[in-house]
C-alpha cells in the first residue's frame, strides 16, 4: 500500500514542488558533474514520509508505541523542513546552522525518552530501559543510561541517513532496507512497530520510482532527518540498538568517513602545516564517484550490502528477543 500510494502521490507533488521552485542547492565543494542536476525538486519527503506513517496507522491498533514513534518521525522531518527551508531562502546548501540542528535533534531524543519513561506500554519485558543481546548476554538494563544512549542514537541515525542522501537513489532505497531489517527485528516486543517499519519501507520503494537515477526529485532533510529519526525511534521503544547498529551499516560507513577524512585533515595539518586528505572526497560515496564509480553502480553495491546486514540484523533480534 505504501509504495503504491507513495509512487502515485509523486506523480502530482514533484511537478508542484518543481512550479513553487523548490529546487535543491548543491554545495559549491561537491562533485562538478552534480550541478548538472541543479533545478531538481527537493524536499520530497514531504509526501512519502506521510504515506509511510499513514499507512502503518492504518493498518494497525493505533497502539501508544506507534503514535509515539509516528510523532517523533513528524517531528524530526519538521526540522529537516525547516532546514531544507532556509536553504532554498538563502539559494546555499548551508540552512539552519550545524550546531542548532544538532541540538533539535538531542533534544527531541531526549524528550522521546522522558515520554517513553511515562507511556504505559505493552512490553513483554515488564520493565522499561532494557537492552536485548545475543545470547548468553540477554536482556540488560541500562537506567539512567538509557537516556544518553538514546539521544545519541536519534542524533546518529538523523545524520547517517542525512549524510547518505547524496546520490540518487542511495539515501531511500538503503533505508528502505534498514527498516525492513528493523521492521522484523520488532515484531516479537511490538508488532505494530513491525508493520511501520514495513510501511516506511514501502514509502521509500514507491520514493524511488522518482528518485532513482535520474532523480526528478530529492528527499532533501525533510525526508532524510525523519528516516533517521523514525529508525532510532523503533529502537528506542523496543531496545533493538544492536540490531539497528547492523542494519544502518551504510550510514555507519558514510558517518565515519566524514569523521574520519575531518579528523586527518586536522592532524596532518597540526604536525605537518598542511592538511591531507584520507579520502578524495567525503562521505564515502562521493570517494567512490571520484573513482570512476557511477552512481547506479554505487548505489546497487548499497543495496546490496545494505539487505544482507538488514537479513543479519533481523536474525539478530528475533534471537535476541
């Protein structure tokens, strides 16, 4: 239902997005060969992030857990709408300021969990703030740790999924697989849990019927902070920060090598006066791209990557629940 709804809203909303000019702006340090996709319509998550949350309370109990993963997930695309908001008003890929998003996005996982502490839910634990491992590990119980753990974990996932959002096709049809992995992962605590993240993977499918190469339209922040925020949601709930560690191994990868190629400019440029480069251009992707890479050949090495940690991240919480 989803990817169906999602591919026939496109057909409307992307040439209304493309008539109120809302066009994505590319950074002027990016690849060259991306400003040829300069007058592309963003701000896609507009209509399939609605679908996907629309969807899933459709077809469910209306249960606390899903309303509160399903408002969390509108909140974190209202940030990135605001984001994606004043790029376009300021014609520069620079909108809110790196430190504010962050702190937005700290404290809607803050205020996530001190609602999770409040809700009454049906888990089959008993008990809140319980982490389920692997075997022999079993269930462990984090208490006030839980709260850093999973402001961290809205943070995280936010950014990874933002950071992969570079290509086209790479950011949905990757999460379009972590939610799949993380859809199954639930299904033993919150079943309800299980059919959202279905349902988002769904939005994400029908998504790509715009957005794969060529993309006609980008998901901009609206899309990609609420994918993220959405997946570490279902987290939060049901504990599954292992699994979801697995399944969001693409945007582990992307987030890493930002860190990892900022990290070594500044050492080599402290000890040899002149900063080095890890990579040829960070995140990941576009190292790949300077390569020799072309995008569909990036992001089918994704996708296929990105759906056999989602299979292992899904073995790994149906044996850990």
């Amino acid at each position: 239902m989803s990817a169906v709804i999602s591919s026939c809203l496109g057909c409307f909303f992307v040439p209304l997005l493309d008539w109120v000019k809302a066009h994505q702006v590319f950074r002027t340090e990016g690849p060259k060969d991306h400003f040829t996709k300069a007058g592309t319509a963003t701000m896609g998550g507009l209509f399939f992030i609605p679908v996907g949350i629309g969807v899933a309370r459709f077809a469910t109990g209306k249960s606390v857990e899903l309303w509160g993963v399903c408002a969390t997930t509108l909140a974190f695309a209202t940030i990135g709408l605001l984001d994606d908001g004043l790029t376009i008003w300021r014609k520069h890929n620079y909108g809110m300021p790196g430190w504010f998003k962050f702190l937005l996005q700290v404290a809607m996982g803050s205020a996530f969990v001190f609602w999770l502490n409040g809700a009454s839910l049906s888990s089959p634990y008993k008990m809140k703030c319980l982490v389920p491992l692997l075997p022999p590990f079993g269930l462990w119980y984090l208490g006030n740790w839980y709260l850093p753990l999973t402001a961290f974990c809205f943070a995280a996932m936010s950014n990874g999924v933002n950071l992969t959002d570079g290509l086209d096709g790479l950011a949905a049809g990757t999460s379009a697989a972590t939610y799949i992995g993380m859809a199954v992962a639930v299904l033993p605590i919150y079943p309800d849990l299980g059919i959202f993240g279905a349902s988002m993977a769904g939005a994400c499918i029908g998504f790509l019927v715009h957005n794969r190469y060529k993309a006609k339209v980008f998901m901009g922040d609206t899309g990609s902070l609420a994918l993220g925020g959405g997946l570490a949601a279902m987290a939060a709930c049901s504990g599954m920060f292992f699994p979801l560690f697995i399944a969001s191994g693409i945007f582990v990868i992307e987030t890493v090598s930002v860190i990892a190629q900022v990290s070594y400019f500044k050492l080599t440029k402290r000890l040899e006066g002149k900063g080095r480069r890890l990579l040829r251009m960070s995140p990941f992707h576009h190292h790949l791209e300077l390569s020799g890479w072309t995008e569909p050949a990036i992001a089918a090495a994704a996708y296929i990557v990105a759906y056999i940690l989602a299979i292992l991240a899904a073995y790994i919480g149906l044996i850990s629940a």
